[in-house]
C-alpha cells in the first residue's frame, strides 16, 4: 500500500483590488493593470478526508498538490 501524503497545498491567484474598492478607482478614471497575487495553504490530511478535501478545494477554484511536489 502506497505511504499516504499528509500534506497538501492548495494555491490560488486572486486580484488585489476587486468588488467596490476597484469600482471606485476606476470611478476615478484610473485603470487597473494586471495585478493578482497568490494565495497558498498547507492542509494535514488523513486517509479519511483526504480526497473530500482536495475535491471541496478544487470546486471552490484552488489549485491542489501534494506538499512533496513544491519546488520552493
């Protein structure tokens, strides 16, 4: 049996000014460039919730690998 992963990494890129803050800046006649940044969080995981997790992770628009996979 193939030794569990306990640690996963869940990553995703979001804007840095969104919703009314944006609005409001562009109300002002300014234009927003590309601007994102890249949010990441370490999970321990078991056996049991393992693939719930990463299948909850993954519908709600997060990248998932396992934290042996970082190249940090």
């Amino acid at each position: 049996m193939p030794k569990l992963n306990r640690w996963i990494v869940a990553k995703k890129n979001c804007p840095l000014f969104k919703g009314e803050l944006a609005k409001q800046i562009s109300d002002l006649g300014a234009n927003l460039a590309a601007g994102s940044f890249e949010i990441r969080q370490v999970i321990n995981v078991n056996a049991m919730n393992r693939e719930k997790v990463i299948e909850l992770l993954q519908q709600n628009g997060f990248t998932v690998t396992d934290s042996d996979d970082e190249k940090d």
